[in-house]
C-alpha cells in the first residue's frame, strides 16, 4: 500500500512541475523573448497613425473603395479582410461561381481604371488569395491604378510613382516571390502627402 501512495505521490508532483513549467514558465520566457528581440511582430505588426491610433497591421489586408485609394485585391474572408474568418472561397477552376464573380470583377476594374475592353486585368485585381487577408498588390496591379488616384487627388503620377516604389516590398530572401506593394500603408502615405493646390 506505501508503493503505491508513492507512486500517486510522485505522479501528482510530475503533473503540478509539469504544469508551472509548461503553463507558466516556458510561455513567459517565450513572451518575454519575443517582446524583447521582436517587439512589433510579437504584437501584431500595427501601423499606428501620428495620433496613435492604431490605423491597422501590415499583415492583414483592408478594404479601400474611395477613387483616392489604391484598392486591395478582393478577399473572401467573412464580409471582407475579417481575421476571424480568414480563408479562402474554396471554390475550383470549374465552379461557374467563381467564373461569373471574376468576369464581374474584370469589369469593375477596367470601368473604375479607364481601362479598354482589350487591356489585360492582373490576376490580384480580380481573385481572392488564399487567406482573403493579403495586404499586398503587385506592382503590375498598382501601375494600372496610378492614373485614377493621381487624378482623384490632383497629383503627378511621377510623384505617385515614386511614394509607390517607396512602398514595395522586395522578393523574399531576394529571391522568392514578387515584389509587392503594400496597400495600407501605401494609402496612409498617401493621406500624409501635403495636399496639392
């Protein structure tokens, strides 16, 4: 009877130093790290306006309408860029669903960019990415969208051009990837600008 009041003993005191390590310490050594070597990650990567206002983060998409905005790609997560419902459509390259909302949205675009009948329309303009929470545009998608905001906001589209090259983001590693451009911070830089006369 002793062997075994040992051995429950000795299973409770495994369980409980189990508990503080892997409930208590190991997670504050990891917090702990990670807000001392990589603080802006560790919390969400936000983008805090001048009145610190948290105006977003750079990994989570938003939804831009106004003609003075570069618009984002579509999203298919919740009612939009909701990053509690992050996922893509599912649906396949044979769904009609699919085939009708992109012929939609190609119209859009071209209607909204002046774009011809003829142009060809990026694919990120018109298709969802896999976690419908992409912040990023390519640089393809954002040239064809430069006359409409340069216009709307009564900038050169040279000096939009250059706020745009300022905002993109390189191949990863340096080789993976394209390059892409960040639509929020991009549009909050924008907002910055001194407005024009």
């Amino acid at each position: 009877m002793k062997a075994f009041f040992s051995e429950i003993r000795a299973a409770v005191m495994s369980t409980l130093v189990l508990a503080l390590v892997c409930s208590g310490v190991y997670p504050l050594i990891v917090f702990g790290i990670s807000q001392a070597l990589f603080h802006d990650k560790a919390n969400g990567s936000l983008i805090v306006g001048k009145d610190g206002a948290v105006r977003g983060s750079k990994l989570i998409g938003q939804n831009f309408a106004a003609e003075k905005y570069f618009h984002s790609r579509p999203s298919a997560a919740g009612n939009g860029y909701d990053a509690t419902s992050s996922g893509g459509s599912n649906l396949g390259p044979t769904s009609r669903k699919l085939n009708d909302s992109i012929k939609d949205r190609i119209a859009a675009y071209r209607a909204e960019n002046g774009l011809k009948e003829t142009d060809t329309v990026p694919a990120d303009a018109v298709t969802a990415s896999g976690s419908g929470l992409d912040p990023h545009i390519g640089l393809r998608n954002a040239e064809l969208q430069l006359a409409r905001v340069a216009k709307a906001r009564g900038i050169s589209e040279d000096k939009l051009r250059d706020v745009v090259t300022q905002h993109t983001d390189g191949r990863d590693l340096g080789v993976f990837g394209d390059p892409g451009v960040n639509v929020l911070e991009l549009n909050l830089a924008l907002d910055s600008l001194e407005p024009q006369p």
